[in-house]
C-alpha cells in the first residue's frame, strides 16, 4: 500500500525488464509515453548492507562527479571511502568561476577572475535536463534549482557566407522559427491540394493534415504564409489605436538558403528540449554538496594520482602529497579519472585496458565569461535568458538565466566546440576576449564591446586533469560496443571504472552519475556475492 | 555621450515615427528585427513637470493594474492623487491566493485557502512575455522575477473524441512534436523530390529545403521518418551498454487526426513563446509593489464607486466607507474600472460614451489550484514546470514554476475560458474540485487524486468588481477602431478612461499599463498646454 506507482514500474522493470514495464504500464491505463519518466533504475545501498561482511575499503581516484557519486554511494551501505582529487577542489569539469577564481592552464597562463559579487560563469556543465539524474542529487543533497534558459524566441540567429539577403544579418529566433514553418507549411498545403500526395494520405488524412499546417504555420485559408505577428512586431500592440505592425516576412529562398532554420533541431533534442534547469549559485554547488556530503576528511585535495596496482589482496594507490608520495592501499579502486589521464598513469593494468583507455577521442570545448556594467540585452533587446547561436567561431552565446533586471551581468560569450574551442584555446585570455567581443559586435553592434568589467576563458584542453571536454568512442575501436570499451566494463582485478565515458550520455553529469551507480553495484554485488 | 542606443533609438522613434527610427536602426547596422526590442515608448513624468501650474488634483476609480500605474506615473510629475478601491487589497485581477485568502463570490460562496506556507496560486494573470512593460515595472519597483514555464517537451497533450489511436491516450509533448514535424519534413521532402513544386522552388531552393527538413524533421538519407530519440525513450539512455531505446512513433495517420500537433501554434504566439517571467512569491507582488508605491495615505480600500461625473471645474466621485457614501473632488478622474463595470455605475457622462463602456464582449475565465503533499509531477513523471494541456474542460493544467524539489506542491488543475469556465463556476467550490480531479485522472491516473490538502478556485464572472476575466470589442459595435470604442480613448469633459480593454493588449497587465500610460500623457499635456 505504501508503495509509490513508481517503485512498483521500477521493480516491474528491473525484474521482468523493459518488455515486461511496458506492458504493465499499459494495464494502469498508462501510454508508453509516459514510461519516458523512468530513469535508469537504482537502489541504494542500506546501512546494513556490510551487516557480518567486515569493513570494506575503497580508494576512489578522481573527485569529479563520477567518482563523488560512487564515494557518496558506497558511504550509505558502510564502505570505508577515500577519494583522491588533483585539483584543490572537488568536481571536476563541474566547475564554477567567480570573483577571486584563480586557474592557470598547461600552458602557464594564470587568469584570476574578477566578477562581481554574485556573478559567475559554469566553465563546464551548464544545465540539467529534466529526465536527468543529476536532479535527483540536487533535491538528495538539497541543492536548490532555478531554470536554465536553453531556449528563447527573442534571442537572436546569426549566419555568414550563407548565400542571399539574409548572410551576415543577425535575426530574431521567433522571426526565422516563424517564416521556417510558415513556409514549410505553405508548400506542403499547396502539395497537398494540388494531389502530390494522395498516394500517401487518404481524404480524411489530408484534410487532418491541412488543419494541422494552418495552425503550425499560422497560413491563410488559401494556405498561403504572409507573415504575421508570432514573428514579432514594429511598433509592437499597445494602448488604444496601436495594434502593432507585424515585421514583414524574410523571403522563402534568403530563409532556406540562410541555413538559419537548420538551428531548430537543437531545442528538440532529447536532452535540450525545455524545461532546462541548473542550481541556483552555480554548477558547483552540486559538486560541493557531494563533497559535503562524503566529508572532508574522506577527501584529499591536491593528490594527484601518480601509480596505482591491483596487489594479491587488493589495491595499492599511490599520489602526490605536500611531502612527497604516498601510497594507500584497499580492498578496491575506482578509477574516476578520464580515460586519456588514466592511461598515461603507471599501473599494472592490463595492457588491453590501458590500451582503451588510450584509444577514446577527444573533444575541446570553450567557453568565456563576460561580465556587463549593465545588462544591454534585457535593458536594449528585451531578452531575458536564452541562446543566441552563429555560424562563426563563436557558436553560441548564452544570456545568463540568473539575475535578471540585476545591476550587472555576466554573457557567456561563446561556447564552442572542436576546432572553434581549439581557436580560442590557442589564444591568450585577453586575446580571447578581443576576438570574442570582435564577433559578437557582428551581432549586438557596438554595445558588445561597451561596459566589460571582468572576463574569464576556460579551455579544456589546456586543462590539467581534464585535457578534453570530453571523449567518444571511435568506430575504429568498435564505439561503445567494442572489446575495448567493454573492458573498461568490468573491475581489471580489483580496480573498476567509472565516468560518463563509460554510459550513453558523454558530456552530462547524468552519464557519470549512472556510470557510478552501475560500479557501486558492480562491487556490492561482488562483496556479496 | 553618456545616451544609451536605446535612449536615441526611442528618441528617433518619438519624433521621426516607426519609419525612421527603423531607417535609423538600419543606418546604426542594427536589423529590423532588433525593432521588436522596442516596447511602446513612453517617457515619465519629472518632478518639476507641474512647476508654476499650480496643483492638480486626479481620483483613480480602480485599484487594479491600470489604476495604479496611472497614479504611480501621475505622482512621479508631482500631482496629487487618490485611488479607490472596491476591494480590500490593491490589484484587481492580478490576485494572488495563499494561506488564509478568504473571498466569497456574488453567489455567496465563501472559501478560504487552505494552502501551506509558501504555496499559492495565480487566480488572475500568471506569465510575463519578455516584451511587456510589465517587466520594467519589476525592475523598477524592485519585484524580483524568476521563469514562468510555458512549455515543456514531458508534459502531456490530451484528446479525446477525435479518430484514430491516440483518442483518450495522454501522449507526451515531445512525442507528439517529433512526430508531427517528422511526417511534415517527410510528406515535403517527398513532394519537392517528385518534383511536385518544382513551379515554386529553384533547384538551389529544392536543395536548401530538404537540408533544413532533414534538420528540422529528423528524418533520414532517404527522406523517411521512422521516429527517434527526440520523442523519449523506454529504456532511457544509462550506463555501460544502455544506449536507450526510443519510443515508437506514432502512426501518420493517427497524430494527424488526434489534432494533438495543433497545439503548437500556441507556444510560437507572439505574447506565449518562451522565455516568460512570474514574480518570485506570486504575482500581486506587483500589486503590491505599486500599492506601496502610490501610499497607503493616497489609497482608499472597500471604497466602492456608487457615482461620478463631471462638475463645472473638474470631478466628483461618490464612494462608500463604512459610515456611509462619501463624495470626493478632484480636477480629474481616471474610470480604470472594468468597463461593463462602469457602464453600471450613475454618472453624467454622455449617452454616448455608457453605451460604449456595455457594449464590449466578456470572457469568463476559471483557475483550480490544488496543493498535493507530494510533487508527483516531478517524482513520477518527471514534469518540471510546464502546461499540460486537454481538449476537455479543464483546458490547461499548469504544473508549477516555482519550489521545485519542494515537500508540497500547487497545481493549477484547470486554466479554462469560456464555456468551460463557466461549466466550472456554475459548480460549487468542492464540486469543480471534484471533476477536475476525474478529469486530471484521464491524464496522469489515480495519483492525481491523492494527497490532496488544499484547493481555492476561481470564477471570474461571479466576482465581484470583475464580473468577467476580460473583455472584447465586437465587430458589431467596430472592434478596437469603432466609435464607441474611440470615444473612450478621449476625457470626457474632465473624465479619463484607462485598462487593458482600451489597449491591443487586452488580458495582459501590459495592456493595463500601456493603456495608463496614455492616459497620463494625455493629463499631462492638457494641463501644460
């Protein structure tokens, strides 16, 4: 009776797998849709669950969310937990900049942020889908959450060396989104009625289906986009006689040819569709909370692991100390480090498994913080939150989705990928900011440039401990389905694996997460067996 | 120098017209759709704007958004003001429901809300569009603001009594949106390379198009849509060798004739596409705001106006107190009282001008919150935020945007206009809490029946002062550019009009705003001309 509906579709799930949920969801009168709400399933360990089995140790290597998560879970069945972490803080690429930050990358460049009080930048991860995991640490561990703006129709869509008039014009997202399905909508009424399609829809289908488009598309009776307000307005509707004069409409070959309308595909992703979230404060608040939650006196920061081995009964993990090296020994490991950091790490592991941790391919990713004396994108383009994507160098920018009307705030000015990251990563910090300011002028005009009172760049693969943003796995060694991968699968002796590499959903707090949870399993269930 | 773009830019706009300031922003390589940043231009009162004018003296009729504003704006040029008010809290429709709101309707009906500590809900207006005046009044008033969500991909869409499969299934947003727009991408991508519009497209066009449908509806090489992870997964995507399983498609056939995929246009309007704010605390925050504002010495609460008119040198207003009517006098009035509402009321005001305050159109419209001791939203379905929406009575459920995470929640269980708001008001309080709960149970099952500690609903044509939620201008009597409506558009004799129903705004407090603020310049000019 106490039982939720959602424990009953996990234990449904994890006992008669998915096959098994689904028809059972379909007998409460449930659609499959709504099976989209589970996620991986996950028991936690109990206090007793050691009960008569002695103290187990394990040294966990790396303090990024992965390893924090496998520290945090294995603390609640009793294990005995150390985590060691290079870096003087905890979280990894979960990293959050603000006033007094200090980094210096591989390279020797030291930048130490200036922002103000209560601004910040996520260097790393930004926000949280809601099917995500990493929500349910945040409510676990009281992290409180606000949204993240990963959508607005008011932001704007910049693309150049794109042929017709709309190459180098910086574009409302409402206005392309608008004339994009207009126009999709007007073709496809007009196929429709001409016949096109009648061996694909039946009489009642295309009637269905014009109806469908007339709304999509917000066309006329004779199927026909002429613009209109959703695109937005100048002069906008107010008082008494002003009903507001509906920009005119871009035309059909400048929109499609513009690629401006490819973008629309990101906000239906999977993992990018709203609602987004992010803590409030800051990515790293979940990092810290983790780290609160395991204790400090679990933690060692500034320990860098520099060997580690299976022994004849266990594991012997060595790393950096302000005196020197020290070794600690356990019952078992998890390497929670990246894959490429732990393959250049002396140990005795398996060749194989050294060789594919070595063969993942990295991704660089960038991003910088500018911080405004004013806000000029809600206070001169009346947008509040939300990304502004180009075609340059830049990628996207993000307007900030905390302190809104505030005093000052902070833009990311870009965030990029691949050859974009690695344009800037190969730029000093203040030069980063010149080209950063340069591009995004192409879109705001001069007011880009006016006001900046603090800038911070990250890039990771100028990032000790990090060097990449993140991996994937090439087809050359068999993607996530090759031996290499499945070798990192499973312990090498006493040692596991764990990080976001290892899951389906690379990059997300969510795959380190999961990825933690199936190794606290893995161990449990041996320590057990 | 120290003039902001947007300074000049609204400058331009007031002496040049819309023409040149959008000439203007052309020159200043802004684009035209950066026009759309600029709200409807208004500059306020100094506080020497009545110097050597002596005092004048204006009484607010209504305490609602577009009375305030008007004495808020009034006050900034130093004219003395008084604002009555029929109810006992400033605001009008914008009321906010928490712990302890008591309100008995004009049938008598009294309720008292229940809710806990913290939660409440919007009975009147609850979302700010990013363009809204509204918003600058935060800002300025100091009510700080936070994401009202407007849409979310896990949410639900609901039909029944339409053909095909999906009849009485709730389906998830994103599934119905990736499905939709899949079969759109497909059917065109197949139209345009048969040829079928090769009268309207260019083969750079043709080209240009199937690359933005393949982006846009996710279909494949080959033009077909079969589905994907953009609509969910069962299984979801985890750890090691779970790359999730997406959920099947649904049939062409079926979601075209569901009507489930006209929702859309919806989350694309003009006034309802993301991003959209709410006051952090609930929505009378801003009433509340201005009310303390304006003064509490210069407002008079359950003063209702039983009659005013125009005297020789300026106006009269009788209202009640609790030792009987009171007459007021004052250079000037401001009638921001709902206009049915005023049509009723004694006056001199010409014929003329009565019959056009009658003649407009009311819409009823109705909210249910339900507090649940659970956030089973979130917990079981993974819904942060969002509108579920049904074609049955309750229309739009709101899931909340605000406490996530929290111990208790508050659900609108019905947003509704019409005849489905009045099915609801003709109900009493218990029993629209009843159907709404069998009506939830269609979407979400037994769980929206459960741990429920509170509910407060609202009919708004059987409240007192509103006697509607708004109102329209029949094209019978001309609409927003007939007579009647015109002639509230000027004082009549020293009698001004103002609310969101002299504004092409209406049922937005910008609207109310706006509309005010006309009003104020049209005072103001008078005075100093």
């Amino acid at each position: 009776m106490g039982q939720t509906r959602r424990d009953f579709l996990r234990q449904v799930g994890i006992t008669g797998g998915a096959g098994v949920m689904f028809h059972t969801m379909g007998a409460l009168g449930l659609t499959t849709a709504a099976n989209a709400a589970e996620t991986p399933p996950f028991t936690p360990l109990t206090r007793d669950a050691l009960h008569g089995r002695g103290t187990k140790s394990v040294i966990v290597m790396g303090g990024g969310i992965a390893g924090m998560t496998a520290a945090y879970e294995l603390l609640k069945g009793g294990y005995s937990v150390t985590v060691l972490e290079g870096r003087d803080r905890p979280g990894g690429r979960n990293w959050t900049v603000r006033r007094g930050t200090t980094f210096t990358d591989l390279k020797g460049q030291t930048q130490t942020a200036g922002f103000s009080k209560g601004q910040y930048m996520n260097a790393g991860p930004g926000r949280i889908p809601q099917m995500h995991v990493t929500l349910d640490y945040c409510k676990e561990l009281g992290v409180p959450i606000e949204v993240f703006t990963n959508q607005n129709a008011d932001a704007f869509l910049y693309r150049e060396n794109v042929p017709g008039a709309l190459n180098g014009v910086p574009v409302r997202h409402r206005a392309v989104k608008a004339d994009a399905y207009g126009y999709t909508a007007e073709l496809l009424a007009k196929a429709t009625s001409q016949g096109a399609l009648d061996a694909e829809l039946t009489a009642e289908d295309k009637d269905a289906l014009i109806s469908y488009l007339r709304s999509f598309g917000a066309i006329n009776s004779a199927n026909e986009y002429v613009g209109g307000g959703r695109r937005g307005y100048a002069p906008e509707p107010g008082a008494h006689l002003e009903a507001g004069t509906p920009l005119p409409q871009y035309e059909l070959s400048d929109l499609f040819r513009s690629t401006l309308g490819n973008y629309f595909s990101f906000e239906m992703g999977f993992d990018q569709a709203m609602m987004m979230y992010q803590p409030i404060g800051g990515m790293d608040r979940i990092a810290y909370a983790f780290a609160e939650a395991i204790g400090a006196r679990r933690f060692r920061y500034n320990a860098e692991v520099v060997a580690y081995q299976n022994t004849t009964d266990g594991v012997a993990v060595t790393y950096t100390t302000a005196n020197g090296p020290k070794t600690v020994t356990a019952d078992f490991a998890i390497n929670a480090m990246p894959p490429h950091i732990a393959a250049k790490i002396p140990s005795n592991m398996p060749a194989g498994v050294v060789a594919a941790l070595g063969s993942v391919s990295r991704t660089n990713a960038g991003k910088i913080g500018i911080e405004y004396n004013r806000r000029w994108w809600e206070e001169d383009f009346r947008i509040y939150g939300g990304i502004t994507n180009a075609n340059t160098n830049i990628g996207n920018m993000w307007h900030p989705s905390y302190g809104y009307h505030g005093k000052t705030g902070t833009m990311i000015g870009y965030y990029n990928t691949g050859a974009n990251a690695n344009f800037y990563g190969a730029l000093t910090p203040a030069q980063r900011l010149t080209e950063a300011v340069a591009q995004g002028k192409k879109i705001f005009g001069d007011v880009y440039g006016e006001g900046i009172t603090a800038s911070f760049s990250q890039d990771w693969a100028s990032a000790k401990f990090s060097e990449a943003a993140w991996v994937s796995w090439p087809g050359a060694v068999g993607g996530q389905t090759g031996a290499g991968y499945r070798s990192l699968l499973q312990a090498s002796g006493n040692i596991y694996f764990a990080g976001d590499h290892l899951s389906h959903a690379i990059a997300w707090q969510h795959g380190a997460i999961t990825s933690a949870r199936a190794t606290v399993e893995q161990i449990h269930e041996r320590v057990t067996a």
